[in-house]
C-alpha cells in the first residue's frame, strides 16, 4: 500500500510566475488603452478624467525576451525588482522590508521581548481575571507593532502546560497567542511587513489613516478578549471540554494535574529592561517622525536600522551579545525577509508586463482596471469597497503571506480604487483586513497549523470552533470599512 501523501499549496514564487505568464499571454489578446489626466489644483495630485478612456490605436503584446531594456516575459524579474525609486515600490520598499527585517533580527535575537513577555505572564499568572486580557492584549500589541504572528508557535509551547495546569485548554492557548496576534495584525496601524508595505505600493503616507486604525485595533483587541474571556470560563466551569478540544491523534504527556511543576518562572535582568525601554522609545520615535515630520520610507527605514544599532550596541556591552552574533542576527533577520521582499518586486513585474500603472500611458492595465470599474462602478461605493474585502480575504487562503500577498494584489486594487471613486486608504483598509483576520482559519497558514500542532488542537475541530468568531470579524471588518468610505478615509 503506498504511503499517502499530503498535497502542499505551491510557493509564492510559482503561483507569481504563472501569474506574470497570463498577463504576458494577455497582452497579445487584450487591448490596451488610457485615460486622460489632470491636475487638481487643490490636492497638487494628478486625477483621471471621467469618461476620457480610449484604447490606443498601435499597441503589441510582450515578447519572450527582450533586449536593451525592453520589456518581455522573461525580464520581469530584474524589471520589476529594479523598477520605481528610495520614494516606493518596488526598490524603496524591498530595502525597507530588508532594513527593518535585520533590525528586528537583532532586537529578537537579544530575546529581551520574550524574556519581557515571560516575566509579565509569570507576574499575572495568579491573577487570572487580568491574566488573559494581559496576555491577549500584549500578543495583539506585538502583532500591531512588528508583525508577529510565527513567534506565537513558541509561546503557545511555554503556555500550554500552564494554561492546563490552571483550568484551560489549548484552544485558549491559541486564542490569546496566535489569534491574538493576528487580530493586531490585521487592524495594525504601522506592521512594517503588512500595512506598512500596502501603503508604500499604493503611493500613500506610511502610517496614514494611524488615528482610525487605533480606534479599529482597540475595538478589534476588545472584543477579542471578550470571546477568549468568555470561552475559558466555559472550559473552567466545564472540565469536560479540557479533553474534548484535542487532536484525537495526539496524546498530552505533561502532568496536568501539578501546578507547581508547571509554575513559570522568568527572570527579567537590567539589560533586557535597558532593550525594552529602547525599543519602546525607539516607536515612539517613528511615530513621532511620521506624525510631526512626515517621514516616509527612506527615514522610516533609517530609523528601524538606527534602533537595531542601539538594541545590538547594549547586547554587546552587557554581554548579551558577541558583536559577531549581532551582525549574524541582523543578517538571518534580513535573510528571513528577503523572499517577502523579492515578491514585492518581483510582482512588480506582473504590472510592467502589462503596459505599467501610467494611466495616460497605453497598457493592458488600464483596459482591465477600466472594465472591472465599468462593473463595480453600477454599485453603491460602499459595496465596492467591501467587494475589495471579500477579494482580499479569499485571495489570502491562497498566498497567507502579507508582504507577498500585498505586492501581488495592491498594484490593482490601488488603481481600480481610483477609477471607482475611492481613496486608496480604502484599498490598504480593505487589504489588511482581508489578509489578517483569514489567517485565523486558514489551513494554508503555516503559524496557525504550527500553533494548533504544539497545542494539540485537530484543524477541522478548530474550524468548527472559530467559525462563528470569524462570522463576528468579518461584520465588525465591514462596519469598519463602512464607517471608511461615510468618512472618506484618505
């Protein structure tokens, strides 16, 4: 009998490159077109005129291959990889993603997050009413501030035998890990490896539109513990449901019924305080740069790398860290990005391939944005906008990457919110949304299956346990995205 094998979703790179071989093919069947310009004299920006699209009249399909600069099939890579400025996509926002990865590299590598993070579970973990909202609001933090989402695998093995030991189970343990990550993730107002790259395709401001995403991420974390709070007073009041919860095939070892054996203990040290204070100030400093300065993506960048120097020079001197073992972190932090950056510019491609985002320059784009605003255009701008959502959020079980999934997608939806009426804020909301929130259910999402597997959940009993939570996102998602479009998010 042949072993069964378990079918994977392809790669990122594979699903992109047959992705740019269908817009090459398209080219020579689709016309292109264009729109006429102009320049709204109380903005400074270029807007397009209503009605002025025309298809171009000389206009041929891509080649294989071309040469001295010209584009084809196959020079998508390197064009799309080398194509826009330090301002944006695609070169500026590769360096970011590359900067600010090997910055976070050293900053995790110190572990004075972690070490932080287990000495405020050990400090709260006899108080349980606040123990739970600590730990939700805390990952939710971590997931808004610097995209975490796989690091929650580690956490979920630190709290399992604890969460046990005081009456729960591992369904809680990934609600205020993993899950709780994600809602921040998805209502996150500066995630450098989500938000921050959406916008920085769409042309906008990084960390625009920061006041509605707080207010969103604080009603997103609210009710999330509220659901956890209410989940795990079931499971304490019901011990039945400690079993019921788990993988049949899967066995707990641990020695659930000793408390003492799974008290956690950490130790906070004076460097891993000097670090957090660091790195607290240092988001500030962004912030305040973005707010009160307008920083953008060079100085953005700049500063991340500008806090990962600080963070390794303390490691150093406490010696946390050899100065080689800083230099190994920040290039295993950056080497862990290069992918999510690579399909950032390399999706570019997909865009150059067909005729560039000009639009009063002649491209297939045009045509297809044209059309897709000629059918959405008949709907109320509201219901475009939660379409948008929609897209984004069945998209995502196909590419579970927000890095990768918004240089795929923000290329289109930035412009077609343009031909439809709507800020760009609007496409960015609706991409962030879409790709978070899904990650929650999604088999293809390697964190969560990481997570259910150190907390010894099957996937199919998570399913049927997270369905109506995630009824209850998606309502909240497009009550959001509503509010949005009433208000003219920009």
């Amino acid at each position: 009998m042949k072993p069964q094998t378990v079918r994977e979703m392809p790669d990122a790179f594979i699903i992109l490159f047959f992705v740019v071989m269908f817009a090459a093919i398209a080219t020579h069947f689709i016309p292109a077109g264009f729109f006429e310009v102009t320049i709204n004299p109380h903005t400074n920006k270029s807007e397009l005129v209503a009605g002025s699209f025309q298809f171009a009249s000389q206009y041929q399909g891509v080649p294989l291959f071309a040469e001295h600069g010209e584009i084809g099939f196959l020079n998508f890579a390197f064009e799309g990889m080398v194509s826009g400025d330090k301002w944006g996509s695609s070169i500026g926002v590769m360096m970011f993603i590359i900067i600010t990865g090997g910055a976070f590299g050293i900053i995790m590598q110190t572990q004075a997050i972690d070490n932080g993070i287990l000495a405020l579970i050990a400090k709260t973990q006899k108080f349980e009413l606040a123990f739970i909202p600590i730990l939700f609001v805390l990952f939710s933090a971590g997931g808004a501030i610097f995209g975490m989402g796989e690091e929650a695998i580690a956490f979920c093995i630190v709290l399992l035998p604890l969460m046990r030991a005081i009456g729960y189970n591992g369904i809680v343990t990934v609600l205020v890990t993993y899950v709780a990550t994600q809602i921040g993730f998805a209502a996150s107002w500066m995630n450098p490896f989500s938000v921050a790259i959406a916008q920085g395709i769409a042309d906008l401001p990084l960390m625009s539109g920061l006041q509605f995403r707080v207010v969103m991420w604080c009603i997103f974390t609210l009710v999330g513990v509220v659901f956890t709070m209410r989940y795990a007073k079931q499971v304490k009041h019901n011990s039945g449901l400690l079993d019921d919860h788990l993988d049949s095939h899967l066995t707990i070892h641990s020695d659930t019924d000793s408390s003492a054996e799974n008290t956690l203990k950490a130790n906070i040290t004076l460097t891993d305080i000097l670090i957090l204070t660091t790195f607290a100030l240092g988001i500030v400093w962004v912030i305040w740069g973005v707010i009160a300065r307008g920083y953008y993506i060079p100085e953005l960048a700049s500063q991340f790398f500008t806090l990962g120097c600080l963070v390794g020079i303390i490691a150093i001197f406490s010696g946390r860290l050899k100065v080689n073992a800083v230099a190994d972190a920040f290039k295993k932090g950056a080497m862990e990005l290069l992918p999510a950056a690579m399909i950032v510019g390399m999706a570019k491609g997909i865009v150059i391939i067909l005729g560039g985002d000009q639009a009063n320059t002649p491209s297939v784009l045009n045509t297809l944005l044209y059309y897709t605003g000629l059918f959405l255009g008949d709907l109320p701008k509201t219901i475009s906008a939660v379409c948008m959502y929609l897209f984004q959020s069945v998209f995502n079980f196909f590419i579970a990457s927000g890095s990768g999934q918004a240089a795929l997608t923000m290329p289109i939806m930035a412009p077609l919110s343009d031909i439809l009426g709507l800020p760009r804020q609007i496409a960015v909301l609706a991409f962030q949304l879409g790709d978070g929130l899904t990650n929650i259910i999604i088999p293809t999402s390697a964190a969560l299956i990481g997570c259910l597997g150190v907390a010894k959940v099957d996937w199919f009993v998570w399913a049927k346990f997270i369905w109506r939570f995630m009824l209850l996102l998606a309502v909240i998602s497009i009550s959001f995205i509503v509010i949005a479009v009433s208000i003219n998010l920009s």
